[in-house]
C-alpha cells in the first residue's frame, strides 16, 4: 500500500473542476456525436429518439458516468490498477484489462478517420471544394493509394504531441480551446442550416417528437448511441476521474458533461437535418448513409451553397476539433494504463502507444487501398476494429463495472466517494437502481442487438 500511496500522491491532476467537465465532454463529443446522432435519429423517428435518448442519457448514462468516475477517483488508478484494487480474480483482471484494451484499439482507426477529416478539412482550405463534392471522390481517396496513411500521421502526431505535454499543460490545456470553439462552430452552422429554404421541415421532424414514428428499435438504437456517445466503458472516464481532485463534485461535474454532450448532439442534428431536408426537398432518407453522410452529402450540400468553401473550412474545423478531442482522451487511457502497469514515465509510453497506433493505424488507413487483402471475418481492418470495440468489448466492459460497482466496491463506497465535501447525491436513488437493475439488462440488450445486427438476424 505504501508504493500504492506514492503513486497516489505523484498522479498528475486537473487543475479543477472545469478541467475536468471540459476533457471529459471532449472525449464524449466525437465523430458519433457530428454524424452517428443525426442520422440515427432521422433513421428512428426523429424528434421521438430524441426525447428517447435524453431519457436514457439521464438514467442510464448518469448512472455509469458516476459509476466509472468514482472508481477512478476512489483507487486513483487507471482501469487495470483500479479493478485490482478490489480483489485478484477473474472479474477483477479480466474487467480491468478489457477496460483498457479498449482504447488502445479504438485509437488506432479512430485515427485513420481523423486523417480523413484532416484531408478534407486541407481541400477546402486550398479551394478544392467542387472536387469534394464528386460522387466518387471519398472513396477514390480512401482506395487509391498512400496518401490516407500520411493525413492519418499527421493526425497520430498531433494526438501524441498533446499526450506528452501532460494532463494538465496538454489535454486539460487543449480542451479550454477546443471545446468553446467548437460550440461557437456549432451554433453557427446549425442556425445556418435552420435558415435554408424549406429546412424547417427538418427542424421539426428533428424536435417534435410523433410517438407514431416510436418502434422497439427506436430504444434500441438511442441505448447504443447514448452508450458510444458518453464514452462509457472505453477507459476514458475511470483514467479522468483518477486525475479528479478530492474537492470535485463528482455528480455536479457529471450533469456538465451530460449537458454539454447532448448539447452538442442535439446540434449536431440542428446542423445536418434541416440542410439534409433543404437540399433534398424533404427527403429524409438521404439521412441513412452512415458514415458517407460526413464525407459525400455534406460537401455535396456545401456546393450548392454560394460560400462553399468558408462553409467546408468551419465544419471540418468543427469535426477535427471533436475528432482531436476524443482521440486525445482515448490515447491518455491507454498511455495512462501503461505508465501504471509498466511503470514507465510518460515520454516511454506515449512512444509505445505511438507505435501500437502507426501499426494498427496503418492496417485501417490502408485498409481500403493497397491492404486491403486484409481481412478479417470478410470486414476490413477498419471495420472490424470497430466492430470488435463497440459492438462486443464495450458492453461487456460495461457489465463489469456494473459488477465491481455492487459487488465489490459497494453502494456505500460509491456514495461516499461522490459525497465528498459536503457535495449533493440529488439522483441517488436513480443510480442505485439503475446500476443494480436497470443497466446490466441494457448492456445484454445493446451487445445482443448489435451482434444480431452485423450477422444479419435483425435489421438495425
């Protein structure tokens, strides 16, 4: 214990409560935030999955974000150093390593789409906008050669540059920008977007809710998002939280985060939505293009626009900073992982994970071009990747929490660790129920659903 309460004491932290609220929002608020919620959202009833996933994401999600942060806090350890605190078994090792596994496997291909969004972000800058807007454009840049793999570099560099500056004169340093920026961002171009001929069609289909429009799946897909969309279960928050101070209010901080990522979602829909409708005469199923949506239909759009170009700049700018913001934490998880594990300072296991990302990274940036004889499962790299972190590895994370929670760290502990200094526990009895009850049926629902989904039993 005494080694234990070195570290402890040692711990890098964030200087304070808004410190914290603005790193942990800018891991919640990512690439699923900007594309994954508003076509979700137009796929399943619009303003109904709306009100939907705001329920869930303040009973479910509030339940795990606290949940995650008061480990964190309470062992200051990161995912591995913290499940151990509580005992030396199965549920302990095995939860605490598929914590961390997590982002060290999501960052890597979360990366090579960053790139993407670098490239993108470049050509509008260099008045390439009519070519971005060519029906065949994105995927003869992700299959045509090696160009992919060095915007994805150049986005890893980045990352590993604010990683090795530290928590606080770098993730906490570059969340105080980032953040404001991408909210102003986000204002601005959903108020435009709302502003286009005969996008108020969009606006209201996003915000009324039309309990007609209401299926099964409708919960289903909102649970899944909410669940990707807070960062729960990927390591992040447990990591964040050790780097909480003692006279942080952990479920004060926790409605911020909450805030600011739904916020930022409901924006998200407020920018893509209405310009969707406007720009297909009310056509909502334009919307279901998934991840193309980012890089087809919206510069598709943005032609069509007289500005293009400054329009092209400010959502790319928006989408980086969101795309920075949650690699930046995904790969603090991860490096803050080995640091505990490995006993290695800083510098060592930011240079570690720098490899682990170039050679994962590369599989997925290469994936559509020159590797993609690559394949695992009949999905590229990329895909799977992501398949394998989001759909299997997240839920089952998720339940283990669920289990160290109740089971070894108990209610009481919990309650205290968010108590500390006289701070409130007002939706006490929401978490406890949640976490004993509710979520764990959850979990089973969104890993069984999404299981069926990419093995074709249901349609999603």
């Amino acid at each position: 214990m005494e080694n234990g309460e070195v570290m402890d004491k040692e711990r890098s932290n964030f200087s304070g409560k808004l410190g914290y609220v603005l790193s942990a929002a800018g891991a919640s608020v990512g690439l699923g935030n900007i594309w994954r919620f508003p076509y979700l959202a137009a796929k399943y009833g619009g303003g109904i999955f709306l009100l939907v996933y705001v329920i869930l994401a303040l009973t479910f999600g509030y339940t795990m974000i606290i949940a995650e942060t008061a480990i964190g806090r309470y062992t200051k350890r990161s995912p591995v150093g913290a499940f151990a605190r509580f005992g030396n078994g199965f549920s302990e090792k095995f939860g605490g390593w598929i914590n961390a596994g997590i982002p060290i496997l999501i960052c890597p291909y979360y990366s090579a789409i960053g790139g993407w969004v670098m490239k993108y972000l470049w050509e509008y800058i260099t008045g390439n906008q009519a070519q971005l807007a060519q029906e065949t454009y994105f995927t003869s840049f992700i299959s045509g050669g090696f160009e992919p793999e060095l915007w994805f570099c150049l986005f890893l560099l980045a990352v590993l540059v604010v990683i090795f500056l530290g928590v606080e004169n770098g993730i906490e340093r570059v969340s105080r920008i980032m953040m404001p920026v991408l909210l102003v961002l986000a204002v601005f171009i959903a108020g435009y977007s709302m502003s286009l001929p005969g996008a108020l069609g969009g606006v209201r289909y996003f915000l009324i809710p039309d309990i007609s429009r209401f299926s099964w799946m409708t919960v289903v897909a909102a649970m899944g998002q909410m669940f990707y969309s807070l960062s729960i279960a990927m390591g992040i928050l447990i990591t964040f939280g050790s780097y909480m101070k003692e006279d942080v209010s952990i479920e004060s901080a926790t409605v911020n985060v909450e805030v600011f990522d739904t916020g930022i979602a409901i924006l998200a829909g407020l920018m893509i939505i209405p310009a969707v409708f406007s720009f297909s005469g009310g056509d909502s199923a334009m919307l279901n293009e998934g991840p193309s949506l980012m890089f087809v239909t919206i510069p598709k759009i943005l032609a069509g626009t007289p500005f293009a170009r400054t329009g092209g700049i400010l959502f790319f700018i928006l989408v980086l900073f969101a795309a920075l913001t949650s690699a930046i934490a995904l790969t603090e998880s991860a490096v803050s992982t080995f640091e505990d594990e490995l006993g290695m300072n800083r510098r060592i296991t930011t240079l570690i994970m720098g490899i682990i990302m170039v050679l994962l990274g590369t599989l997925s940036s290469l994936g559509y071009g020159p590797l993609d004889m690559i394949r695992i499962a009949g999905m590229q790299f990329l895909d799977f990747s992501d398949f394998l972190t989001n759909s299997i590895m997240m839920p089952i994370a998720a339940l283990f929490i669920c289990f160290i929670v109740t089971r070894r760290m108990g209610l009481d502990t919990v309650e205290k660790e968010v108590t500390k200094g006289g701070s409130p526990f007002r939706r006490k009895a929401v978490f406890n129920f949640m976490i004993r009850r509710l979520s764990p049926v959850f979990l089973v629902i969104i890993l069984a659903s999404s299981v069926a989904s990419v093995m074709g039993w249901i349609k999603m």
